[in-house]
C-alpha cells in the first residue's frame, strides 16, 4: 500500500510544476492549496530535498521549487524515494541473499512478474502525465 507520504510527495510535486514561476514556492502556499497540514509537509520536502527531487530555500523568498523539468521525473523514483523499495516480497530486493528455494520456488515467477508490472508502471509515468490542462 502506498502511503499518505508518498502521495502527498507526488501531489507537492504537482503542485510546484503547476505553480513553477521560476521562484521558490512557499510551502504554506502548498499547504493550503493541497489541504495537507504544513508540518506533515515539512518532513515530506526535507526527504525530498536530500533525495535530490527539490531544492529548499529559507528566509524572505524562499520555499522549494523542483530541480528538473517535470517531465524528467518519474512516479516510481519518488514512490522508491518515500516508500522504500516497491519490491513484493524480500527475495527480490536489490540487496537480497540468494534464496536457497528459488530454483523450486513456484510462486517466485509470479511475483516477479507483479513486481515488473509494478516497476514498468510506475517508471513509465512521468510527473509531467499528472499535470491538468492549467500548463
């Protein structure tokens, strides 16, 4: 299950593509117009900000604003960078030790089949395929 944290992370990132301006965009302002609580926000961006998804500036002017063009994100980088991996089960995690049962495992092709579905999904939506009309 995807959580409120990685969708209120996808919604922000909407909302700052929408509202680009060249500025930095104020998160109260994000707060408000997403109905999401301001301090729920705060430690969203803060992930976001060291995962490399935003930038963040403080003080008069600032706010955070995203580093690439929208269409240079992807749904499931972010997704992975809120949530962790999206994998189905623990044998196929990147970092994985080899399961001893793989080669008779009879359900391992169907999870890696779900987990594909997942990943190529997920990677194939760019952030730029949820804007509205407004752009």
């Amino acid at each position: 299950m995807i959580s409120t944290k990685g969708r209120y992370a996808i919604r922000v990132l909407i909302d700052l593509a929408e509202h680009e301006d060249g500025g930095y965009i104020p998160l109260k302002d994000i707060a408000e117009r997403q109905a999401i609580s301001k301090k729920y926000l705060e430690i969203i961006v803060k992930d976001m900000v060291s995962g490399g998804l935003l930038v963040g500036a403080s003080g008069k002017g600032g706010g955070y604003k995203l580093v690439r063009r929208p269409e240079e994100y992807t749904v499931g980088e972010v997704l992975e960078l809120m949530e962790g991996p999206l994998a189905t089960v623990a044998c196929l995690l990147d970092d994985a030790l080899p399961c001893p049962r793989a080669d008779i495992c009879e359900t391992l092709p169907l999870w890696a089949e779900y987990d594909k579905l997942t990943h190529d999904f997920f990677y194939g939506k760019k952030l730029s395929d949820l804007l509205t009309a407004k752009k």
